[in-house]
C-alpha cells in the first residue's frame, strides 16, 4: 500500500497513514462533536461565525457521518479529516454510546471500529440492524482474514477497511457508501419483482401491476431504504404531504398487499413499515 507522507507528529498514531497539512497533533476537530467535550470560552466564540454558517447550509448540504472508534487519536484525526471533507461528523467512543447515536439520529454513513469496548462491533452493526437502521456502513478492522470479512459483511457492513489503511483510500470508500446506487436506475427491487419508475408498475415474477400514483409513491419510498424502519409520521410527511391524519398511511399500505401480497410491506410492532422480503 502506497501511503501518503506523513507529519513527524502523528507518525506514532495506528491504524492509518494521513495526508499532508493537517492540523497538528492534539488539535480538536472543527465541525465534529465529541462526548463529553466542552470547548472553552475562547475557542467558542472564535468558532461562533463558523458554526453559525455550518448550522445554516449543513442540514441540507452536509452528509451525517457516525464514526464510532475508541482510540481517541484515530477518531480525532478522521472527524477532523472528514470535517475538512464536507461531512458532519458525530464522534461515539464506545459500542454502547455507538448504539446509542445509531438509534436515536439518521446517519448517511456509520464508520465502525471492529474492536470496540462495550458493544464489539460487528455486534454492534448486527444490532443496528435488527432495529431497522439502514445507513451504510464501513467497517474498520486490524483483523484481515477472509473469515472476518465475510462475518463483517454478513452482520450488515457494506464495506470493510484494514488496517492500517490510506485516509485517501478510506474518502473514496465513503464517497461509494454515499453514491446512490439507484441514481441511473428505472427500476426498485422489490422483493422478487421490480418497480418500475415513473410508470407505475410493478413487474416481475409472472406479474404486471398497475399502482396509483400514490401507492408507487409509497412502495418507492420503502424501496429506496430497504432495511429502514419508517414510523407513520415518517410516511405520511414524505407521502401524503396534504393528509392530516397517520390512518390514512395503514388504508395505503393495505391497498400495497391488496395487489402485490401481504408480504411486500412489513410491521414492525410498535414501530411502523418496512419493505417485506416479497
């Protein structure tokens, strides 16, 4: 592995090579939010005009990244490297806290340390998992054998990166997590069969449904996050933009298994809907 020149002080830091120009050792990240830490008078007024720019453009412009990594020099110096990249970053220095972030926030990308105290981190991933979280996931790891990436993978990982890696190489991982796959595509898999975009049917498996309007709507916005679980609120503000009332999303869901099957769409008990498995 080719690596990028180094800095004399973050030479001793594991698990990664950097790039050039980047902050000196033990400077906090700006942009990304660490438990626990409280910036002092100073660095937060000399911060003030530039979270009050990120605060305007960075829920619209800024993919949310979680990076759930217990070495506190790693994790600093990555949250530091994706700030600079764009990204806004949330720091969780353990699987507990990991967990935690990773239920109670959407995320576009989790980057996960294999090796992490409190909850490990395939664990991790495969609890995430089980409740519906759908973001993408990188995983990082100092264990490469064929067996560990396969048990990666197969928890729910997208991706898996060995250490030590290139920050560049790490980047350009990201940059594919967050690269819709369906951007150039006509059609959703779901299930078995396809929706067809912009026609309204579905097709596959000996069948050729038509859906209404809004009954596409909904089945693309199941399809588009297969693994998410969305509450009725989720749906009726992304669906039914004029509806007042979270019934209505229950009578649409039942027209979807009225044509297509019980199975297309999912309950989750006490949650909501997700894609069924078709």
């Amino acid at each position: 592995m080719d690596e990028a020149p180094a800095r004399p002080a973050a030479a001793s830091k594991p698990g990664v090579s950097e790039r050039e120009g980047a902050e000196p050792e033990g400077a906090e990240p700006e942009g990304a939010a660490q438990e626990g830490a409280e910036p002092a008078a100073a660095d937060a007024a000399a911060a003030e005009p530039r979270a009050a720019d990120a605060a305007a453009t960075e829920p619209a412009l800024r993919p949310h990244v979680l990076l759930v990594e217990d070495d506190p020099q790693l994790s600093s110096m990555l949250a530091e490297i994706l700030d600079e990249e764009g990204y806004a970053v949330t720091v969780a220095r353990d699987g507990q806290a990991g967990l935690h972030q990773g239920l109670v926030k959407e995320w576009d990308v989790m980057i996960v340390d294999r090796g992490l105290p409190g909850v490990e981190g395939v664990d991790l991933v495969t609890r995430l998992r089980s409740r519906g979280v759908g973001a993408a996931v990188l995983l990082l790891t100092a264990r490469g054998t064929v067996a560990d990436r396969v048990e990666g993978l197969d928890a729910g990982a997208q991706d898996y990166l060995v250490k030590p890696f290139d920050v560049e190489e790490l980047l350009a991982r990201v940059r594919a997590l967050l690269r819709p796959r369906t951007a150039l595509a006509d059609e959703l898999p779901v299930g078995q069969q396809r929706l067809v975009l912009g026609e309204n049917r579905v097709v596959g498996a000996g069948a050729d449904v038509l859906l209404s309007p809004t009954e596409a709507l909904l089945l693309e916005t199941l399809a588009r996050r297969p693994t998410r679980v969305f509450t009725r609120e989720d749906l009726l503000a992304s669906v039914f933009d004029h509806a007042d009332t979270a019934g209505i999303v229950d009578t649409y869901v039942h027209y979807l298994r009225r044509k297509l099957g019980r199975q297309v769409v999912e309950t989750v008990h006490g949650l909501g809907y997700r894609l069924g498995h078709g």
